[in-house]
C-alpha cells in the first residue's frame, strides 16, 4: 500500500526532514522563541515526531494513549519553557507542512491510482496533526491553570 511506503518513507529520511524544519523553524520571526532553546534539543524534538510518525499514525487504542499523553505532556514542557501557545501551534503546522512538501518533491507517484492513495494518507496526517494539536494545546492550557492558581 502506497499510504505503507510513504511512512517508512518519511521514517528513513526522519534526518533530512529534521534538518529542513529546523532551519525553518529557527528563522521564523513566527516561531523564535525556539532560538532560545539548544538547537540540538530542538532537533531531538522534531526527529522523534518524523521518526515516529508511521507507528502513531496506526490507529490502535494502546498508541492513541500513548499520543496523548505524550502530546499532552509536550504542551506543558512548552509552556514551562516559555514557548507562547500560538508559536507552538505554528510548529506543529510546519511538521506537516514540510512532510507533505518533502513526499510532493520525491515524485513518490507513478500513478493517479497512487496519489489518490497519497491523499488519503494525507488526510490521515491531518488529521493526526489535528488530534495532537489539540492535545499540546490541552497540556499548556492545564499547566496554566496550574500555575496562575499557585500565584493566588
């Protein structure tokens, strides 16, 4: 199945997609509060969100857990680390956004039948990044509240 290649696609190139986010991610006046943080830690980051990709994106119960609490607790590290809320939204965006850019430059499709398989993976994606969106945004809201209620 094509949506099968493209993941392990994206898990053996995980380096090359890191290196391109996070020269993005480093130079946007959207994203800088990331300079503040050691690049090295900044490209862990992203490397294990492309290296894992392909086995968050199956869709068994056990790792739909495990996605969110992994998320979850990603928004409250943000939050911690003084990362606004709208510059890790972006983040987020980018990671797929440079996915998608990255399969599209390949020429990964031979066929109209494969990139209609494309798209449903696509799809799958989005809505992936949409969960975990949602999850990082629920993570730094709760460490919010938390933290404006030990202030009072």
């Amino acid at each position: 199945m094509v949506s099968d290649k493209m993941a392990l696609m994206i898990k053996d190139n995980a380096d090359e997609l890191t290196k391109r986010l996070c020269r993005d991610l480093l130079s946007r006046e959207e994203t800088k509060s990331y300079r503040s943080l050691d690049q090295n830690i900044v490209y862990e980051r992203v490397y294990e969100v492309y290296n894992k990709l392909d086995s968050w994106l199956q869709s068994e119960k056990g790792k739909t857990a495990e996605i969110k609490r992994y998320f979850t607790e990603l928004g409250k590290r943000r939050y911690h680390e003084g990362i606004p809320l709208n510059e890790e939204i972006m983040t987020l965006m980018l990671v797929k956004r440079h996915l998608w850019l990255f399969v599209l430059e390949k020429h990964y499709f031979d066929s109209s039948f494969e990139l209609q398989q494309a798209l449903q993976f696509n799809n799958r994606v989005v809505l992936f990044f949409d969960r975990i969106t949602y999850h990082v945004t629920n993570g730094y809201e709760q460490e919010m509240i938390k933290t404006a209620g030990k202030k009072q």
